[in-house]
C-alpha cells in the first residue's frame, strides 16, 4: 500500500510565481493530490459527467472566449455550476482579463482564483512534470546511490561491507554522489525510478574511524548531483565458499522497486577485491547491453561454434 503524497498550493504558487488574484479563506492549508491538471472546456458547455474536481482548473484563451460570448446570466450560471464543486483552484493564463463575475462567485464559493502571463500549454505541461515528481510513489532504501558513466547505480548490502568506502573510491575517479546510508526512491513513470538523498544528509558520506564527510566541501561541487534515474542495482554479499555463483553473465537478474524491475548484479566479495573498478565495469556492462551488445552471449555463442566445428 503506497503512502499518498500532496503538495502545498502555497508552494505550487511560490515555484511558478503565480498571481493570487483572489485568495480563499483556506488557501494555506489546500493541498494538491493528482498531477493531472484539467481545462474545464466540456464543464463550462454543461458536461460534467467524469468531471474531477480534485484538479487544478486552467483556463486559457478558449475558454475565457467562449465565456465572453455568453449572456451576462449565462457565464453567472456556468460559472456558478462549476465552482460548485470544491476545486483546489482556477489559474487563468496568459494575462487574460478577469470578468467581475468570475471574482464575484469566487468569493461566493471562497474559491482560490490565479492568474500568470505564461502560455497554457507550456504552464500545464510544467505543471504536470512537477507534481508527477513530488507527488511519486516512493520509499527510502539503506544503501549507497553514485552515478558512474552516467548510469545511475543503487549499492545494496548489509551495513559494514564496505558501500560508503566504495563511494568516497568512486569520487576520488571522477564519478558523482547522490546519496549516502539513505536513498530516497520515486516511480515518475511507469519504468523510471528516481533516486535522491533525504534533505538532512545530502552531499554527507559516513565513514567509519573517521566519521562525517561533506562530499560537496572536500571534492566540490561537480562530486556531487541532487538526484537520478536509477539505471543498474548492484547487490555486494559476502564471498563463500561454496556457494554457486554466475561465472559468465548469462543470467539476467532484476530487482522490482515499486513495480520496476530494475537489473541487478550480486557481486560477493572479499578483502583486497576493488570494489570501485568493478562497479565501473557494470556500469559500462550495463550501457553496453541498452544498446543491445552483450557481450556473454557473443561469448557463449562462440564456443558453440567453436565445438560444433570441432564436431
């Protein structure tokens, strides 16, 4: 079951720099709760079946004009339908003028009015991309996230294995922190994942004997990054003995975080191994494979040849 997750109107407004033309009596405590935003053109003609009031109303140049040509008691009475519902807030764009009406039965229905200069569609697709990233389904996994070669790499494993020393090896080459101990994960669509650092620990990294580390102080600013797509997981286990482990990469494993399933390498180690080279290999291995080059496959295909000519 996924926590629901809102965003403050207050903040919304504050992030767009939005005009408050008309605030409502609970304008500090209304919270948004779907990224979908809706252009009320179908409600405003008398349709509002599948209507859903839960969605900021935008309304721009098409529907301010189809407004204007309605009777005076015509736009009052449409008007008045549609803030009936309990709307989280109308924004009108593109600096279109608003009719004595509209702030009339805002007032009637103690209903948030807002209005910007910015064309609708580049608002509302603005809009949409920044609520579907604050109100995404997440959780928050203990572990290490780096970016190396550009792939997003989520370090799994238990505590004392070595993840945060790994992370300081990796920046020490180049590559960037996204978070140390805690990863925040969000689904922002279907197949992506997002990653990023709860606030109070961004750019810190722990190490054990020596303690807190400001990543973004000791290597600059360029060692670390807010957040990213998470592209690869990588699994460190202790080495046994005689446990099985995959020699050649043929087998294909994933992790599913929050209904994405995400490849996945479980590498046991031991001491003296170098964990940073290796996860620089996987992330070069794993961008190989995105293009559709895999190199165990061209491996194990030519032993097979190899045999049948043999044979």
């Amino acid at each position: 079951m996924f926590n629901v997750y809102s965003v403050p109107l207050t903040t919304l407004v504050k992030e767009f720099e939005l005009e408050v033309a008309y605030r409502s009596s609970d304008y500090e405590n209304i919270q948004l709760t779907v990224a979908d935003v809706a252009r009320p053109g179908m409600q405003l003609a008398g349709y509002f079946d599948h209507f859903e009031p839960m969605r900021l109303q935008v309304m721009g140049n098409v529907e301010i004009s189809y407004l204007q040509k309605l009777s005076e008691s015509e736009r009052a009475m449409t008007l008045d339908r549609l803030y009936s519902y309990k709307l989280p807030a109308l924004l009108v764009t593109r600096d279109n003028p608003l009719e004595p009406v509209c702030l009339d039965l805002a007032k009637k229905h103690d209903m948030t009015v807002l209005r910007c200069s910015e064309a609708t569609s580049t608002i509302v697709s603005a809009i949409i991309a920044y609520l579907s990233a604050a109100l995404a389904h997440r959780i928050t996994r203990h572990g290490v996230l780096m970016e190396v070669y550009g792939e997003g790499i989520l370090l799994l494993g238990e505590s004392g294995m070595g993840k945060s020393e790994t992370a300081v090896e990796l920046l020490k080459r180049g590559h960037r922190l996204i978070a140390d101990d805690a990863v925040e994960i969000r689904k922002v669509s279907g197949s992506t994942l997002i990653g990023n650092a709860p606030a109070l620990i961004q750019n810190y990294v722990e190490l054990r004997g020596i303690g807190i580390v400001n990543v973004a102080k000791l290597f600059g600013m360029g060692a670390v990054k807010s957040e990213n797509e998470i592209n690869l997981v990588v699994n460190i286990v202790p080495w046994k003995e005689h446990e099985a482990y995959d020699r050649l990469g043929l087998e294909d494993q994933h992790m599913e975080i929050l209904g994405v399933q995400v490849p996945m390498y479980t590498i046991p180690i031991t001491p003296g191994r170098n964990l940073a080279v290796i996860l620089e290999v996987a992330a070069m291995n794993n961008r190989q494979k995105k293009i559709g080059y895999n190199p165990a496959k061209e491996f194990t295909e030519k032993m097979d040849n190899h045999f049948r000519n043999l044979g």
